[in-house]
C-alpha cells in the first residue's frame, strides 16, 4: 500500500484487472480504522479475488490538488477527524459525487459528505461541522446528545436501498467511535435528492446514500470495526466490487 500518491496513473500497468482507491485522511498508527484497512484488501483479494490497490492521499494534500483523487476507481474517506483540512477532504468527495467515482466516507466521511452536499448543492454555504468551527452560528453537523464513541448498535436499513442491496439485510449491530452527527437540514438535504437509508432505532440518520450515483455511500458508525478486522464489512465489499467494475469500464474505453 502507497503512503500517498496524485497521479495514479503511475500504479501498476494491470490497470484492467485490478482497481485503484484512493484513501483519503490523516493516516495514524492509533487508529485502530487504518491499521485494518490493509488487512481488508488483502482478504478481498484472496477470497473474493477482487484486487485493488490502495493509495493514501493526505487531506492537507487533497486542498493542494483539487484533482487528487481524479482518475481512481474509488475514493473511501476514512476515520480520523478532525481532519487536517476539511477543504482537503470536501474537495476529494465533491470530485468523487460529481464524477461518478465509487465512494464511502464512514464516521468523519459520512459527516463531510453531508457537508460537502449541503454547502455544493443545497446552497447552504454558512453551514458548519461543530468539530471543526466551534463558534459558527448554523451547525450541519454537532456534538450527539449522546456521545456513540465506543457504542455498538442496532441499524435499521430500508428496503430497495444501495445499503440494503449491498448488506443484504434490513437490520445490523454496527460499531461506533464519534460525538458528532446529523443535526437541522435533513430535509433540505432530502428534497435536493439525498437519501437517508438507515436509521438507528430511536430513528436517527446513520445511512446516507446518492441515487443515480454508481456507488455513493456514507455511515456514521464504522465497518471498519466489524468482527476481528480479518474479513470486511459488506460495505467495504461493495465499495470494492464498485471500483473494480468502475476500472473495468475505464479500460474499455478507447484511448
């Protein structure tokens, strides 16, 4: 796995057979997400035979290059916020949602893709995470009445969804290690086409999803953190099924 990389183009030449994603965070040895990722693709690999290889792009390099994460299969914004810069990360998922590029955000990634979305398509521009801007005065994104770090819970996940079809289930006990969440603007946020797919059972957002996308997907808990990290969530899964069907495409195109 690369530490980081802006131009994968210079990834391996087995380009039609295996997929490119790019990982975008602060990469750290204390946490317990980015340590299992690896482990997660090479179980995919072996068990699944779907080969992608990973690529680290750092937010504070995201923000330097707003085409960082162009030209790969996938784009998984992973834990670990706050983020060294948020314009890093939200330039990375907006590339990622107007381009069609396969994309996860779990935890912060959820939190962003709804700010990303709120602020680009909504029209929301004053709105703000609480992590990272303690003193604006209209939150997207605040401090949870109850703080879920260290939490495990139900997930209620609706029929006919991406998530459904991708879990291939309604219900699921997901792991959690974040303070902050969804707050004002879900509706707004769903009139201009966000769906909330999955909901805990006191009925909050904990599934997002982008219809019309060929892979758009966020979670506010972490299936990083399913099982003993040797086998991956179905959301990661899926993400990774998503990029290597997206670089398959890519290389049918005609140079």
């Amino acid at each position: 796995m690369a530490d980081m990389t802006n131009n994968p183009t210079q990834a391996t030449s087995s380009a039609s057979r295996s997929a490119r994603l790019a990982l975008v965070g602060d990469r750290s040895p204390d946490v317990v997400s980015h340590i299992r990722i690896p482990r997660f693709l090479d179980s995919l690999a072996e068990r699944d035979r779907l080969v992608v290889d990973a690529y680290w792009i750092h937010s504070e390099d995201a923000a330097a290059d707003p085409a960082a994460v162009r030209g790969f299969d996938a784009v998984w914004v992973v834990p670990g916020s706050p983020y060294r810069s948020e314009a890093g990360v939200l330039s990375a998922i907006r590339t990622a949602r107007e381009e069609g590029i396969p994309f996860l955000g779990t935890c912060g990634g959820f939190q962003h893709a709804l700010l990303e979305y709120a602020r680009t398509v909504c029209g929301l521009t004053g709105v703000a995470h609480a992590e990272n801007d303690p003193d604006a005065e209209d939150f997207l994104i605040e401090p949870l009445a109850c703080s879920l770090a260290g939490h495990e819970a139900a997930v209620r996940v609706e029929p006919g969804s991406l998530a459904q079809s991708v879990l291939g289930a309604e219900r699921t006990v997901e792991r959690y290690s974040c303070r902050y969440g969804p707050s004002a603007h879900l509706d707004t946020l769903r009139a201009h086409g966000l769906r909330f797919s999955g909901h805990d059972e006191d009925g909050q957002v904990r599934i997002v999803e982008l219809p019309g996308h060929p892979f758009f997907l966020a979670t506010l808990f972490q299936p990083e953190l399913s099982g003993d990290g040797s086998r991956p969530h179905p959301f990661v899964r899926g993400l990774a099924r998503a990029a290597v069907d997206h670089a398959t495409r890519a290389a049918q195109l005609p140079v």
